[in-house]
C-alpha cells in the first residue's frame, strides 16, 4: 500500500488569505489585522498542511518565547477531519513548541481533543459586549493622548509594534512623566470595534475605554476580552455593566512556577 505523505510546511503572507477564508468557513470571529500583525512578528510559527497537492489544514503555534508558547487557528478541513490528520498537525505544533509552556482557548467540544495531549483547562476567557450609551460617567480628569509613535513604540514587542503602525486601528493612552503608563487601541470587530486596553489602574483603563468608544455612535457595539489574568479588566466589564457575548476556556499543557 502507498504510504500518503502530509505535508507541513510554515505559511506565506500571500497565503494569509486562504487561513482567513477558512477560518471564515468555520464561522470563527477573525480578526484580521491581529493575525497579520502576528505573522509580521513571528512568521515562522504559521503552518499550513498538503496531502498530494491538496490543502487540508492550517495551525499556528506561536513562540513567544523559549519559555511560553501560544497555540491557535487549527483548522482540518472536512474532507479530512476523523482520519488521523488533525492529531499529526498539531503533533507538528507541539514539537515546534517543544519545551514551552504551552496555552490554547478551546471551545467546549474541542476539550476532549486537547486532554488527550496532556492540556487541562484552567479559565474561562470571555468576551464581553458594551453598547455605546448604555452607561455615563462623570467626567474624568485623566487627560489623553494620541498616537506618538516615539512614545507610543517604546519598549514594545514586535507583534504590538505591528499593531500600533496599522492605520486602521485607534489609539489614545495617559502618559506619565513622559511615559506612556496606559494605553489602548480599537479596531473593526463584527457589528462594531473590539478595545484591547494595557492598564494597571483601573481609572486610566476606562477613562481610555471611553476616549476611544465616544467617538462613534450611541448603539455602536463594543467589545473587550477579559480573563482571571487580567481581573482589572473583569472589574471595568462589571462596572460598566457589560454583557457576557462568547466564552472559551484557557488550557496548557504544564504549569510553570517561576
């Protein structure tokens, strides 16, 4: 019998289209300008998968660095799903990784696959919705600023600076004693714009919250990821009382004590 060869091989840019075409397929919420600037940062941990010419699959299985690693958008397609091909592709994923610690969000049906490599879930991930005019607050005097990009730049990380340099994002942050000590940024999500903020006080996170969100309409959908990691973020959700719209849940395959 013909052993059939799969082949996996790291992913083009031009080739980004055909991740977002699928992931689309998969009725998966894409964010686009998030995963080119992380392929612009770390395009060698972008996998793609052939079996005799033909597409089957993709994985992403990003190395932060030697210590903690990131795995995302696996996709079999369904041709080949149950035959053994997904397990090899992230098979692939794991090795690239290989002494990380590793973390992946799964959705719920997804978990049995996982816990068989040794992945346990720790939290939920959860995405919250905000429309614009539901909540007012008084006034803040935390002034903000925009994008000044020697300021806004410094002592970032490849991905981050991608990000910022993209001229379909929005930014405000509080500076500092000529430092920025907040910041956040916006970009199209959906029927709206997701809001990654970088805060340590809860005051800067929202005054920022709404220095972005003021600009568009009342009813304008808003949305903002929080985890147990990032309890200031879990505590503005509350306060401004903020709808839970989608969940995952956090799994790694080794707990690392620093």
């Amino acid at each position: 019998m013909r052993k059939i060869i799969l082949q996996i091989r790291t992913l083009q840019q031009n080739e980004l289209k055909l991740l977002f075409f699928y992931s689309n397929q998969e009725g998966w919420e894409n964010e686009e300008l998030h995963t080119t600037a992380l392929f612009l940062a770390h395009p060698n941990d972008f996998f793609i998968a052939y079996k005799e010419g033909k597409l089957l699959g993709f994985i992403l299985a990003i190395k932060h660095s030697q210590e903690f690693g990131f795995i995302s958008s696996f996709i079999v397609l369904k041709e080949f799903r149950g035959l053994g091909y997904g397990q090899k592709l992230f098979t692939h994923a794991l090795q690239h990784l290989k002494g990380c610690q590793i973390a992946l969000d799964s959705v719920v049906n997804k978990q049995k696959l996982y816990k068989k490599f040794g992945f346990v879930p720790y939290f939920d991930v959860i995405v919250y919705r905000f429309i614009i005019g539901s909540v007012t607050l008084p006034s803040s005097e935390i002034q903000t600023i925009d994008f000044d990009k020697k300021l806004s730049l410094k002592n970032q990380n490849p991905y981050m600076i991608n990000m910022l340099l993209n001229e379909n994002i929005e930014y405000k942050a509080v500076k500092k004693e000529d430092e920025i000590s907040s910041f956040a940024l916006s970009f199209q999500y959906k029927d709206g714009y997701k809001i990654h903020i970088e805060s340590l006080d809860i005051n800067e996170a929202i005054t920022l919250f709404f220095a972005l969100s003021d600009k568009y309409k009342k009813g304008t959908a808003f949305y903002l990821q929080a985890s147990k990691q990032s309890s200031m973020l879990l505590a503005m959700a509350k306060l401004l009382n903020m709808r839970e719209y989608n969940k995952f849940v956090r799994m790694y395959n080794k707990i690392v004590d620093k």
